[in-house]
C-alpha cells in the first residue's frame, strides 16, 4: 500500500536540503521511507539497524546525514542509536522518527523519548508544519555545534496536518571530513571513562542551550493552574490563560520554573506522559497531571488482505500445523491462516523456536522478502543448525510492496546440506497443493519456498523470470 505524502514530510525535505544533506539512509515504515524519497534516497538498507549504522558512519567521515525511521524501526535500530547518542557524532546527524503513536499502521503505542532517558541528547518536537522545516534546517548545525545526534519527532498530528510549509532560507555551512581520533570514536571499555566526560560536559552545554532558547506562554501567573503542551496540539485545543509551549527536549529551566510557581500541571503531550514524568521529578511530588493527546477517529489503516489464498487455503489444511507470519499484507486474512505473529522480520526465528520446543507440530513459516532481508535469514540459518524441519515460504513480490515498492537487496541462500529451496508461482489458477507440503514436511529438514503471486504481483514474476 502507497501512502500518499504529508506536507510536514515537504517541510522537512525543504529544510534538510537548504542545510545540505548529503547523505539519506532507511528502512521503510509509516511516512518515513516517503522523507526518504523526498530527499533523494535510491537505496533501502535491509534494516533499521543497518539504516542507523551506515548514517553514523557517514556523519564520521563528515557528511550532513539523516536517518529517517519509524518508532518501531527506531527499536530496531536501539543499539548503535544509544551508543551514537553516548559517543556523538562529527558531521551533523540526524534521526528523524516518526511515532505512531495512535497506532495507525503500526503494531502497539511506543514512544521514542523514553530513549532520552538512558544518555540525553537534543530531541526536538515541531509544534506545526512551518516549524518542522525550520527545526530541519537548523538541525545539522546544531549536532555539529554540541556534537550529538538531534532526533526530531513527528507524531500523527503533524502527519495530518493540511498546512504548508513556510520559507526555512539558506543556511550557512562548512565542510567537515575524517578526524582520525581513536580515543574519542572508539566505543570500547577502554575509553569509556574519558568518553563519560565529554558527554557530560555536551549534555551541559545541550541544557544551556535550551534554558537560552525561547519558548511561548500565556500570563504565567503563580499560584494558578498551569497547561504545558509539548509539540503540536491539535486544531481547536484552548489551553487557560495560563500555559506553556514547549518544542524541545532537555526542558528548558524557565519550564520547570513556571511549573513549580503552578498551583497545579497538567502536561498535554502526545504518548506515554515523558515529559509529565520529568516535571514531576523536578517538582519533587508536587501536583503534576498527565493528559496525552489523543485522536480517535483516525483509521487503522494497516494491512488485511486475501490475495494469498492461495496459499493459505492449503496451509489451513495441514493438520497439526502452527502457522508463524510477519508483518505485511499476508498477516491478516478473513480466516486468521497466522497463528502468531511477533514483530517485523522475526517469523523465521520464531519458527524455529517453536520447532525445536514442540517437534510434533507441523511448523510452518510465512514471511515477504522484506522481512526475509532484514533479519530471516540468521534466524533460517540456526534452524538448519539444530536439524529442525520446517517449512518456510517467502513472498517474493520485488521489494517492500506495502510502502510503496521499495526495492531492498537479498541474499537467496542456495540448497545445501539441511536446506531445500525450491521455486513455486501459486494464483486461483495454481492452488498450492497439500500433498506436496506434507512431502516436504515428511523429507525432513528446512525448505525454503520462494513463491511469487503472478495474480498479484505480475511484473515481480517477470523480472524473476529475466
């Protein structure tokens, strides 16, 4: 599915170009794989983590780079964004998350702040369009400046939002290359105390900054009821006379001040009452209430459809099976085929593990190649490694078709010792048979199925047949 482009994704392209970037780096998700586009990105890492290492690794050798993923993706990605977030960058970083948090097309409500929690960092959340495409701009200047990775969010607010975008105009700026420095890049328990140090003294100056940049208000009268609101706030929301606005993470110290005169704090923010939290902890358990935002009426847009019946339709008639899906197009059909499913790119090693815990059930895997790409295959690989049989069908349909077709490289593994690959088109034309599953089943081993749905997806079954 093609989701079309919001105005803040414009707004950020625009700001990001008149700041020079360089260097774009993704893995598709909710609005994200669209800023990637935007800017002028013709390559999908296979995964999140990936997308996040190559951009870190490009900010090393100089460039302006940004890195734009989901709130799931960014979960994906949490291990060399945490460390990047510790160590810091040398040309200006990036991490443009968008976070659904009203679970339009994702699987559960996350919130990306609470990785400000572990090291800090600049984290800024535009209170509308116009200011996406300014924060953009001035965002690679700013990592530079303190040497640390600006993470921007975007919530389903600003997604929906019809406004344009306003002028964000040129930024000055240098260039920067390699500074070879192994004490200050390598991240090893060696240099720890030393890199413990300089990220202190960033996120010292990272506070200043913020208690010196301006932020809006109402009267600010003490001893009165107090509405903060931190990022966009949808059309028509009145706070009281007395209230705060607030665009940026670590919370300025004029906040905390005018929270603490408050009488009471009710903190208006989009998911799970971060920054309630961190006013509450500077109040000392004074009175502070959470009331995230919310939006209702918003459609759960994310992916139920029939076109694999068949397929499907066989699996249904496996006896003993467990079916294990991933996310896309094939997890959800009108007969629930997937008996599980856990995460993005996961199925492969879940079926394996209910292989190896329960070896009298019919394990069945179901994946796209995608989700095969970005991390099935370590997971094909230990099922082969501990003899288990089962059967793995991989929806070969060109790329990450459900965001619009992105194209992301796979490495198909070969037949070998354990491991049968065998090619299969299947159509209301070609049902696939039963009985040649329960051969596969009865040979023993792992198979891989490389299936193409040429009903569906016909220009995929042509290309693979050049």
């Amino acid at each position: 599915m093609t989701h079309s482009s919001p105005p803040v994704v414009a707004a950020l392209a625009a700001g990001f170009r008149a700041a020079g970037v360089r260097i774009c780096a993704n893995h598709p998700g909710f609005h994200s794989h669209t800023l990637a586009a935007a800017l002028g990105g013709t390559v999908t890492s296979r995964s999140e983590r990936s997308a996040m290492e190559f951009g870190w690794g490009a900010s090393l050798a100089g460039a302006r780079t940004v890195v734009t993923l989901k709130n799931v993706g960014l979960n994906d990605a949490a291990d060399p964004f945490i460390n990047s977030l510790f160590v810091g960058c040398h040309g200006g970083l990036v991490v443009t998350v968008f976070d659904d948090i009203e679970i339009e097309q994702s699987q559960l409500r996350l919130d990306s702040r609470m990785y400000a929690l572990e090291h800090g960092g600049i984290w800024v959340e535009p209170r509308s369009v116009a200011d996406a495409g300014r924060w953009a701009a001035r965002s690679f200047d700013l990592a530079e400046q303190f040497g640390a990775p600006v993470v921007i969010r975007i919530t389903n607010i600003l997604c929906h939002a019809a406004e344009g975008a306003g002028p964000v105009g040129e930024v000055a700026y240098g260039h920067r290359s390699f500074l070879r420095s192994p004490a200050r890049w390598v991240v090893h328990p060696a240099n720890v105390a030393s890199l413990r140090e300089l990220q202190a003294a960033r996120l010292a100056r990272i506070q200043a900054w913020s208690d010196a940049e301006p932020f809006a208000c109402g009267s600010l009268a003490a001893n009165q009821p107090l509405t903060l609101v931190f990022g966009a706030a949808p059309s028509g929301e009145r706070a009281s006379e007395n209230w705060v606005a607030v665009d940026r993470l670590p919370l300025p110290a004029g906040v905390i001040d005018a929270a603490r005169r408050a009488q009471h704090v009710t903190v208006r923010e989009h998911g799970h009452g971060y920054v309630a939290a961190a006013v509450g902890r500077a109040m000392a358990g004074e009175s502070v209430e959470s009331a995230p935002f919310f939006m209702p009426d918003l459609p759960r847009v994310y992916h139920k459809r029939n076109w694999y019946e068949p397929l499907f339709g066989a699996l249904r008639r496996i006896p003993d099976r467990i079916v294990i899906g991933d996310l896309g197009s094939h997890t959800m059909d009108e007969h629930r085929t997937i008996d599980a499913c856990l995460c993005y790119g996961g199925s492969v090693s879940v079926a394996a593990g209910v292989a190896a815990a329960a070896p009298a059930l019919r394990v069945i895997c179901v994946t796209g190649d995608g989700g095969f790409a970005h991390s099935g295959a370590a997971g094909l690989a230990e099922m082969v490694d501990r003899g288990l049989t089962v059967v793995v069908f991989v929806m070969d349909n060109g790329g990450c078709q459900d965001t619009g077709g992105q194209w992301v490289s796979c490495d198909w593994p070969q037949s070998s010792k354990g491991l049968r690959i065998v090619d299969r088109e299947y159509g209301a034309s070609r049902p696939c048979p039963v009985d040649e599953i329960k051969g596969w089943f009865a040979a023993g081993g792992v198979t891989v199925v490389r299936c193409r749905f040429p009903d569906v997806w016909p220009s995929s079954s042509r290309e693979m047949q050049r």
